[in-house]
C-alpha cells in the first residue's frame, strides 16, 4: 500500500514538472540564459562578432514569438511561463539598454522611461497576485511595445559598426516612446478593472 501511495507521489510529482517544463517555458528559459550572452558580446563587441551578434540577437527575439504561440496553441500556459515570459523580456530589454548605453548614443531618458515603466508595471502585478492569487498574462499591446523596443534595440546593435542609420534610430525612439506611454495606460486600465473588481 506504501508502495503504491509513494508511486502516486512520484506520477504527480513527474506530471507537475513536465507540465511546467513544456516547450514554452523551455524556450523562455533559453531566452533567459542568451540575454547575459548578448550583454557580453555587446559590451567586448568586435567586427569578428559583429554578424554572430545580430543572428543570435533576432533569433532570441524570434523565440520570444513561439513561446507564446505554442503556449496558446497547444494550451500550455501555466502559472511558471506567466513568470517566466515577462521575465525573459524585462531581463533582455534591460541588459542590452544598459550594454548599448555604454558602447553606444542610446538615449537614456528612453531607457529611464522604460525602466519605470517595468517597475511600476512589477509592483501592479504583485498587488494583482497578492489579492488575486492570479498572475496576469501579458496585454497584447504591451508585446507590440516588445517588438518595438527589439526592433530598436537592433538598430542600435547594427549601427555600432555602420554608425550610418542615426534617422531611423531617431524614428523608432519616437515610436517607441509612443508605445510605452500607450502599453502603460493599457496596463493601468486592467489594473484598476481588476482592483474595482474586488472591491
């Protein structure tokens, strides 16, 4: 009877890890573990690197896409991957501001501005969490901004050796401003319908 309660265990226990590591938060880990890489060959950038830079650079920006799709394909959201995919973005977008600002001309009021957009977005979520027990998925828009920022991010990251697309870096900062401020107020709209919800 032991026998069989302890294999019990062990089945739920096997369920409860392969169902939180699926293919999703597998590549959000992934994603994780590039971002420092990245960081690295920006901050000791080099002509040799330079190509190697931008492939493994698109293609952590790419994975950051199947994620989510897979995820919403095959319903393997889970709680983790509602950390994990958030996590995986903040992480990137904050290592490569912070490695470009120091090789490059990134602006930092963007970088200011995006950081407490992320910090203020973290602490709603938590109050979310506290109240809710319930960790909110990315709002679409808030995505679009990702990819705004990523696209940005590339520009800057190609330029470091062209030092020739300074028009549309200055473009996509404005456009990417715009979306900040958008993805922001969207945001700030689920949270107050949620808290007027507990109320």
């Amino acid at each position: 009877m032991f026998k069989c309660l302890d294999l019990c265990k062990e089945i739920r226990y096997c369920y409860h890890v392969k169902n939180h590591f699926n293919l999703p938060n597998t590549l959000s880990i992934i994603r994780i573990i590039m971002a420092p890489i990245i960081f690295f060959l920006i901050i000791f950038h080099s002509p040799q690197t330079h190509y190697f830079l931008i492939v493994l650079y698109i293609l952590t920006v790419i994975l950051d896409f199947f994620d989510g799709y897979f995820a919403r394909l095959y319903s393997l959201e889970t709680e983790l991957g509602k950390i994990l995919d958030p996590v995986a973005d903040k992480l990137l977008v904050l290592l490569i501001m912070i490695a470009l600002i120091i090789v490059s001309d990134f602006p930092v009021w963007l970088a200011i501005l995006i950081v407490s957009r992320d910090i203020l977005i973290i602490i709603a979520s938590s109050i979310i969490y506290k109240s809710n027990n319930e960790i909110k998925p990315s709002i679409i828009v808030g995505k679009v901004t990702f990819f705004m920022i990523s696209f940005l991010f590339l520009l800057y990251i190609i330029d470091i050796d062209m030092k020739s697309i300074g028009i549309l870096k200055d473009f996509f900062c404005v456009s990417s401003f715009a979306f900040l401020i958008w993805s922001f107020l969207d945001y700030y709209k689920v949270y107050k319908r949620i808290r007027n919800e507990k109320k």
